[in-house]
C-alpha cells in the first residue's frame, strides 16, 4: 500500500475556541483530497464565528485555499447561502465537497477532457453590492446567477467591474442557482 502524501496544512480558527473534533474532521478532509488529486502543496483551512448574528445564534464562515502547481482554488461557505451553516461541522462538509468539484474540474482539464472549442458556462457581471461582498452574473442565455466574493478564482472583486465577462461552474443552492466558481476573462486573466 502506498503511503498518503502529505499535505502542508494550516488550520485557523477566528474568534472561537479550537475544536479537536472540528480539526480532526477537517484533517480527514484534506487527507481524502490528497487521496483524490496528488499535487495538491498546500492547504489553508479558515474556520471563522460570525459576531453578526447575535439574535439567530451562531454562524460560521469556512474557507478552503490549495495551491497546486501552477493553481490557486478556493471555496468559502457563508452563512447566508445556507442557514445550516449555523453548525461548523456542515459548513466544513460542504466547503470540503465544493472543493472537491473544483478539483475535479481541474483532473479533467490536465487531462485534456474540457475541450477549448466546448462551450463553457460564460455570462459578463451585471451587479456588485456596494459593500464588494456579493455580485449577479447574467449568463449568456439570458439568467441571472448570484456569486459570493470567494468564488472568485484569480481575482478580488473589488478589482472587477459591471460588464467583466466571466466563465463559472454552476450550483444548485437552496435559493436556487449560483456560480461556485468565477474565472473573470480578459486581457490579464488566465483561465484554468
């Protein structure tokens, strides 16, 4: 049997207490995407409690960052996507499950499964919130995706403006659909 490769990791909880239980999870977390994609160097995991939601109890923000070679993804799970995320252990589940997806989609371009001539998902950002946190995609058959300013891949959102074309992978939400991942395009954007 092999032995696993081993991931640099970092785990950082913000404003709350270290939870063994919560970091052997997300140890086993990191260990399986190991498991699933070799090159992953290293791996920062962000669990965060949210202070502005005094009146619906608790709220945690989760946050995955791996840099492979020559990549950087990241995927967040906020607490107004998804009411569950009042309990840490679902809001890693998921963080860890939509990055997988991006790993996934990154096994199948070095592969060379994702065609150049294929038609990828692809509108241009119609809307950002005035406070940078959020934005709307109007996809190029005419729908409206909502995104979150960590599902952007290679770029801030406050450095992006209405009009900026973008690429991104699709999601069901509870609230419907929503971009998980936005590759803005242009001139200084490299696209995975």
């Amino acid at each position: 049997m092999t032995q696993p490769h081993l991931i640099p990791l970092q785990v950082t909880f913000r404003d709350l207490e270290k939870s063994d239980a919560l970091d052997s999870r997300i140890r086993e977390q990191v260990d399986k995407l190991g498991q699933f994609y070799t090159g992953i160097n290293s791996c920062r995991v962000t669990v965060e409690l949210l202070h502005k939601h005094h009146h619906q109890g608790k709220h945690f923000h989760v946050r995955v960052d791996i840099k492979t070679t020559g990549h950087e993804l990241v995927a967040g799970r906020e607490p107004d996507q998804n009411h569950a995320y009042t309990d840490a252990h679902v809001a890693v589940r998921d963080v860890f499950k939509a990055m997988r997806r991006q790993l996934e989609d990154l096994v199948r371009h070095q592969q060379g499964q994702v065609k150049h001539h294929e038609q990828r998902p692809h509108g241009h950002i119609t809307e950002i919130s005035p406070d940078k946190s959020f934005g709307r995609i109007e996809s190029a058959d005419g729908r409206w995706l909502y995104f979150h300013r960590n599902s952007l891949i290679g770029e801030e959102l406050d450095k992006l403006q209405e009009g900026t074309p973008v690429y991104y992978i699709e999601d069901m939400g509870e609230e419907g659909p929503h971009a998980s991942s936005v590759y803005p395009v242009g001139k200084h954007h490299i696209l995975v």
